[in-house]
C-alpha cells in the first residue's frame, strides 16, 4: 500500500472517531449489546432496530481508542438498509478480514470508507478494538430476531473474546 493511501486511511478513521456518526442510545431498540475489550478498557453499547427484515436504525455509544470508535460510526453508516442476510454476511466478511493479518481487505463496493479499517488486520492487538462495534451489532441483531422485534430493552454483556 503506498505511503498516500495509508495517509488518506489515517485521515479517514481519524475523522470517523472524531464525527460518531450514529452514536447516541435510546431508551427502547428491538436488540441492544453492550461490549467490553478487556485488554484496554474499550467499551460500546449498540443498538439496533428492524423494519420487517432490514436494519431501520443503529445507534451506539462507547468510550474507546480511534479504531473503535472509527469502526462504530462506519458501521453506523453502512447497516442502515441492510436487510438481515446482507447484515449477517457483512459481520462475516468484516470478521474474516480482520482475522486475515492483512491477507484479505475488504471489497470497497460494499464497505466504503470502512475499507479504512483493511491495515487493522495486520496489528493482532488492533483487531478487537476494530471488531468490538461489529460483534455488538451481531449480538444486537440476534436479540432483535429472537425476540421478534418487539422493541426489547434487554442488554447483554459480553467480552470480545469470539471476535
């Protein structure tokens, strides 16, 4: 990757952090998941809502280094119109790159500004901070569909540890 392109992926995570698109928790959502990265302290608390079979809202709040925070705006930008198959296939492939120590990056068509987040896979200790809003929103959607999204105010708490 040449030294402009790391620069301007530098340039984008650093002004995703700093925007928080989609941060801010409401009192009800269909699902909602509360994470902790357990080797630093990073923390995030998504929440999702459906309409039918698609992603009407994500909404999130954390405290936590630039990657996370950068990762959780990008999804918040992403997910919404996502219907549940693609949402599930995107974690997938945002996991699998992320695990790939740079082997794989992601298709730009699909994640957009969230390619940004493709050198995180080398640095293995970056990985869950980059991980942490995606394994909530999982965990969120998963609530939402098993509780029908009957607008669930349950929160679960989990590490990142199946990142």
């Amino acid at each position: 990757m040449s030294n402009a392109l790391e620069d301007l992926y530098q340039t984008i995570i650093l002004e995703q952090a700093k925007a928080r698109t989609g941060e801010g928790i409401e009192e009800h959502s269909d699902g909602s998941s509360h994470q902790v990265n357990p080797t630093c302290g990073d923390e995030i608390t998504v929440q999702v809502d459906l309409d039918g079979d698609r992603v009407s809202a994500l909404r999130w709040e954390g405290d936590g280094c630039t990657i996370s925070m950068a990762s959780a705006s990008i999804l918040s930008e992403l997910a919404v119109g996502w219907d549940i198959d693609t949402a599930r296939d995107r974690i997938t492939t945002f996991r699998t790159v992320m695990r790939s120590r740079g082997a794989a990056e992601l298709p730009e068509e699909e994640f957009e500004d969230g390619i940004a987040l493709n050198g995180v896979s080398r640095f293995i200790m970056r990985v869950k901070c980059a991980m942490m809003s995606w394994v909530a929103f999982e965990d969120a959607l998963a609530q939402a569909l098993a509780t029908g999204a009957s607008h669930a105010t349950g929160t679960t708490s989990a590490g990142v540890s199946h990142c």
